[in-house]
C-alpha cells in the first residue's frame, strides 16, 4: 500500500476527510449549506480553504509596558 503526505488536512485535528453540512430549505428538502464538518473533530468550517489552511500566527508586537518612559 503507497502512503503519502497531503496538505489538504484539517488544521485543527489533521483529519483528511470532511463532509458536507446539510440544512433542510422552505420546501422540506435537504440541500447544502456551503459549510464542511470535519469528520474527526467535528468543527465546521465556512469552506474547505478554511478547513486546510493553516491559522497564521499573530505577528509579533512589543509589549507597552516595555520599561520606556
């Protein structure tokens, strides 16, 4: 069996898999929401490049309370 690495992961758990979420609409019908769960942790995500990338670090910003005056 070939083993790979992939990108396309969840950022949170590192799941490769995620599902569609499902809403019902005026008619009664089940339609999807435009949203994904992610089926290991179950977070959802408002589309698949939130899911996979990344959460970019906090830039670095020097405390205020530094010792100038």
């Amino acid at each position: 069996m070939a083993t790979y690495k992939t990108i396309y992961k969840c950022r949170v758990c590192g799941t490769t898999t995620y599902q569609r979420v499902m809403g019902r609409a005026q008619t009664g019908a089940l339609e999807p929401t435009g949203e994904y769960r992610c089926t290991g942790c179950r977070n959802v995500f408002e589309s698949l490049r939130a899911w996979w990338e990344p959460q970019r670090k906090n830039d670095f910003q020097p405390s205020k309370f530094s010792g100038a005056c």
